[in-house]
C-alpha cells in the first residue's frame, strides 16, 4: 500500500514539489550567455572609445539593440536562478524566505526591465541624440 | 536526563581545504556579485539612454579610483564564472570527473579568469582611456 495520494503520485515530484525545470533552465540559459556575453564585452571593448557619442552611434545599431535586449533578458533570468537558490538555502524559515524570493523577483523584473526599455529606446532614437 | 553523546555527521571543518571546495564557493560568491553588476548595467545603459549629461554621470561613477577597482573585481567575477560555468557544463555532459581533470580545470578556470583580466584591463588602459 503506499501512502501518496492519486495527485503526487501522477506528479511524481516528491516532497520538493518541483521537477527539474530550474535545473535545466539554469543550464540553457548558461549556454545562451557564452556567446552573448562575449560578444557584449568584445564589442565594448573594440569601439575606438566610450566616449557618448562613440557608444551612442553602436548602441543605435539593429544589432545592438536586439542582441542587447536578449543579453539583458537572459540574464535577468539566470541571474533570478541564482540568486534564488541563494536565498533558498541560507534563509531557513518560510515566511522571511517568500518575502525575500518575492522582493528578487521583483528586483530583476523591475532593473531587467527598465534596462531593455532603455536599450529599445537607443536603438529606435528616442532622447537625446 | 544528561544529554547522550549521539553520532552526528560530518561537518565542514573536518574536511581538508582544497580547490575543488573553494571554486564551488567562489562560483557562488562570484555569481552573487554579478548580480550587484548587472544592476550596474542597468543604470549603464538607462544613463546611456538620458542622454549626455546622465552618461557623463555615470562615467564619474564609474571613472573614479573606487570605481575602477569595482569593475575591475567584476571584471574577473565575469570571467571566473563564465569559465568555472563551462567546466560545469562539462560535468553536466559527464566529462572531466577524474581527479587529474578536476584539478587541472579548476586551476585553468581560476588562472584563466586571473590572466584574462589583466589582459582585459591592459586593453583599456591602451585602447580606451
């Protein structure tokens, strides 16, 4: 006789009543940043300067803008995978450990967020030219 | 009733010190900073979006001493985690479990991110300052 009830065991999830889905998006989303990551910091670093005019005239490129929304969007993402499982294991009691995943759920969506309207507003030349 | 010496596990400071250890938590702490360096991004690019006098800005915030040292750190952070990452993703497929291969990757994760900051930084210095 097992003791599951019907629901867990068609779940098959076990007491973590979570599958491997933050495992595995922790990993696709690794992969993603290589390149996009590289390409950001190389692409940076081989402008023939960073002064505003220079960067302005590679941040208004297609290319930027796009490969720069996702760069931000996946590493919000990544960043939120971390951070969370930080929290997950150091802060022990429920209640205090909600309120801290909820405040960094809201912290990437709120940074990632006014980062990627900041970077479409480059690229499609809003603001000061 | 006097409390019965009762057999506990292992604890952390009965383990020798080595580099597989420490990586694993300079992979967390490390992660941890980006974190705090990814907000910096953020501000980067919505400053960069204000317009001159916003990135002129943050380009004190960042130009200073104090702010060089900071981008400097996040500078090996990006490059540590990005490698030990990779090594992950390694183990992941189920590669480089010997122990010849652990510790081989380990130091060339650890002096790769070392090298490939000064090497990073002596490009700025020489090409954008």
């Amino acid at each position: 006789m097992s003791l599951r009830s019907p629901l867990g065991k068609v779940l098959g999830m076990g007491s973590a009543k979570d599958g491997t889905g933050h495992w595995w998006a922790q990993r696709v989303t690794a992969v993603a940043l290589v390149p996009l990551t590289l390409w950001f910091v190389l692409s940076l670093l081989t402008l023939p300067g960073l002064d505003y005019d220079t960067v302005r005239a590679w941040a208004s490129l297609t290319r930027t803008g796009f490969l720069c929304s996702l760069l931000v969007a996946v590493l919000a993402y990544h960043s939120y995978l971390g951070t969370s499982v930080i929290v997950e294991d150091y802060v022990p009691s429920a209640g205090p450990k909600i309120i801290w995943l909820l405040l960094l759920r809201f912290a990437y969506v709120l940074s990632g967020g006014a980062c990627i309207f900041a970077i479409l507003r480059v690229a499609f030349g809003y603001g000061a030219a | 009733m006097p409390a019965r010496a009762r057999p506990t596990s292992p604890h952390l400071e009965i383990y020798r010190w080595q580099i597989g250890n420490s990586l694993s938590i300079l992979h967390r702490i490390t992660g941890a900073l980006l974190a705090l360096g990814l907000i910096a991004l953020c501000y980067w690019w919505v400053a960069l979006a204000g317009g001159p006098d916003s990135y002129a800005t943050a380009g004190a915030v960042f130009g200073n001493p104090l702010g060089l040292l900071v981008l400097i750190g996040w500078t090996f952070a990006f490059l540590f985690h990005l490698l030990n990452g990779v090594r992950h993703l390694f183990w992941d497929a189920g590669r480089g479990f010997e122990r010849g291969q652990r510790h081989a990757s380990g130091w060339a994760a650890v002096i790769g991110a070392a090298v490939l900051t000064l090497g990073a930084w002596l490009w700025i210095w020489r090409h954008l300052s």
